[in-house]
C-alpha cells in the first residue's frame, strides 16, 4: 500500500481477507458441530467405558460441549 497500490488493488486484498477469514471461522464451527455431534452420540459409551454413572450424562454433555468450543479456538490448525 505504501508503494502507490491502485484503489482496485487494495480492495480485491481486502476482499480476499475477508474471505478467508469467513472460510476460518466457517471450519472452526464445522469442525465443532462434528466434536459435538460425536460426543452427544458417544457420551453414555464413553461414561461406561470410564465407569461413571449415567446420571451425569446431561452435565457432562454441556460440559464437553463448552470445552471443545473452547479448545477449537485455542489450538491452531
């Protein structure tokens, strides 16, 4: 920009960042509607798998649902 980029120039830039950042965050609640959807299908498996009670399958799913959103947007990719 500094060396005298057209206006059309830095536009279709800022376009393609906008873009990509939308692609981003489209991947991420992808990526987490799946993490959810497996561990809500799984959860009472993997509770007996662990050897817990099936009590706490309803707090246990809001739980992991709030911990995989939060790992989503902690790890890079």
């Amino acid at each position: 920009m500094r060396e005298g980029s057209t206006l059309d120039h830095i536009e279709r830039m800022r376009n393609n960042m906008v873009y990509h950042v939308q692609r981003g965050l489209f991947d991420i609640a992808k990526i987490q509607t799946i993490a959810v959807l497996i561990t809500f299908s799984l959860g009472s498996v993997l509770l007996q798998w662990l050897g817990m009670s099936q009590r706490y399958l309803p707090l246990r799913r809001s739980n992991w649902a709030l911990r995989g959103s939060g790992m989503a947007l902690q790890l890079p990719c």
